[in-house]
C-alpha cells in the first residue's frame, strides 16, 4: 500500500493552521464570544404548548413587546419551549412571558421561571478558565514525563490550536457560548491529546527500532500506521455527533458543534501539529536514545 507523504505538506499544513488562528484570535480580540445565560446572567422561562408552536413567531411576538434580545428554542420536545433572557427582571417575568405566548388556538402554561446572578456568570467565567489552563498545563507535564519536552511542547501548541480555532469560530459566527459548550471544548482536550499521544507512541517506537536518520520519514511511516485506526475512531465519533446535531434538539445543538470543530481539528493538529512541529524542535534520535557512557578508564596492562 503507498505511503502517504504527510511531512512533504508540512507547510502547506502549517499556512493553513496559522491563517486559521488569526482569523480565530481575530474574531476573538474583535467580536469575543457570545456568552450565554450561565455566564452573563440572566432569566430563564420554560413554558409548555399543547401543539408545537413556531419558534420564529414566538420570538416576534417577544420582541414587540421589549424582549428583543430573547433567545427562543425547544426543549425535550417541540411542546416544551425553552426562553433565555439577557437581562434579570421582577419576580413575575415567568407570568409576563406566559401572557405573551399565550393564544386561544394554542394555549401555554409555565413550568418554572429561574434566575442566574451576574456575580455566579462571573464565577462560572473565571473559574472555567482557570480549569481550562490547569488541564494544558497538567497535559504538557504528562507528555514531557512519559515521553520527552519536545513531545509536551508540540502537544501543547497542538491542544492550543484546537481549542482557539473553536472559540475563534464561535465568536465569528457569534454562537451562544455556554457551560454545554465549555464542556465540549475540555472532551475535545482530551480526545485530541489521545489521538497525538498515539502518533507519539509509534513515533518513539519506530525511532527506537530504526537505523536510519531521517525524521521525516521515520514520522511519516508512523503516522500511515497510525491512520486507519484515526480514521476509523474519528469516523465512527462524527458519526454520532451528526445524529446529536441532527436529531438532538436545540439543547445540545452548539455543544455538538463544538464537539465536531474539535474532531476536526484535533485530527488535522495530530499529524500536521504536534507530529510536524518535532521537526521544527529539531528532535533527534538522541533524546529518546541516551548515548552510552565511554568507560574512561583504560585497562591496566599485566
């Protein structure tokens, strides 16, 4: 079976990684993310319909009355209505809500109206970020001990890069960024650190085990090794994630979004990321293979 030359598109991959970046931390530094209700603070109403209403009229009518930012979308099922409100209002915001879905042909009742405090939103902000860090930073210290720091270094860049193309995404097209959301981003962390540390595994075997010099190849042939089994993985996990984004509801709509980007780029970043940039670092086959020590005594002659 021919080999693919994955290492000869290294540059073209490595265009392609750092335009995406800009764009991502463009989009970032320009637009930022459209933080949801667990982050901003605000009021959540569910309401129930005896027939399946359409959300497009419901966010009409909410916005003629002063709602304008209401985000609107089905929960469970088409009856069970799910309405998110960017600012906090009185205690009878539930009622108020009712009263404005509510219609003859098709009447409403309230299950449950709930506040979220700006002061939890900036807790939840801060603290998933502290625990988005903390789980590069514990990454980086796994790989540098299991393989070597070059291997951390690329690992780390490439869960990096995952996680700001996804972001950078969410901001450009400026979809609620929620916990759901959050959530996604730290499986993709762990599902892109799988798939590199796999490719390291063969890599630091078949350097282990060849006689030649060259990197290029030597990364090359691990990684055609390591294909099918990627393909198959990420394959048969998209799979599942077109039927949640299909079929799931509006609930879990963005967080399989979010999950498929991060597929996507964490099997991209695994070879034309973390595997490319060892042979940016210049590793050799010396920092796998100590040299062995010369015994400097010479022996004594009788």
């Amino acid at each position: 079976m021919r080999q693919l030359d994955f290492m000869g598109k290294r540059r073209i991959a490595f265009a392609v990684s750092v335009l995406l970046a800009v764009i991502a931390i463009g989009a970032l530094a320009f637009k930022g993310l459209n933080l949801g209700l667990d982050f901003t603070g605000g009021t959540l109403v569910e309401v129930r319909y005896e027939q399946a209403p359409a959300l497009d009229d419901l966010r009409s009518k909410l916005g003629d009355e002063g709602f304008e930012d209401a985000q609107v979308q089905t929960f469970g099922t088409s009856n069970d209505i799910l309405v998110r409100l960017q600012q906090t209002f009185d205690n009878d915001v539930g009622q108020r809500v009712v009263g404005i879905l509510d219609s003859e042909a098709n009447p409403v009742d309230l299950v449950r109206a709930e506040f979220v405090g700006a002061q939890v939103g900036d807790q939840l902000r801060d603290q998933s970020g502290m625990g988005m860090l903390l789980a590069l930073a514990v990454v980086m210290v796994y790989v540098a001990f299991r393989f070597q720091y070059k291997f951390a270094l690329g690992a780390l860049i490439s869960l990096g890069h995952d996680v700001v193309i996804i972001l950078g995404i969410f901001a450009l097209f400026g979809l609620d960024f929620d916990l759901t959301v959050l959530a996604a981003i730290l499986a993709v962390i762990g599902y892109s650190l799988n798939d590199t540390i796999i490719v390291y595994d063969r890599i630091r075997e078949n350097i282990r085990k060849s006689q030649i010099d060259d990197m290029a190849q030597i990364f090359n042939e691990s990684i055609n090794q390591t294909l099918a089994r990627t393909m198959a993985t990420s394959g048969t996990t998209l799979l599942v994630l077109l039927a949640l984004f299909f079929l799931g509801g509006d609930m879990i709509h963005n967080f399989s979004i979010a999950l498929i980007l991060g597929i996507v780029a964490g099997t991209f970043s695994s070879v034309y990321v973390s595997a490319a940039l060892l042979l940016v670092v210049k590793l050799e086959r010396k920092d796998l293979i100590p040299a062995q020590k010369e015994d400097d005594e010479e022996e004594e002659l009788p």
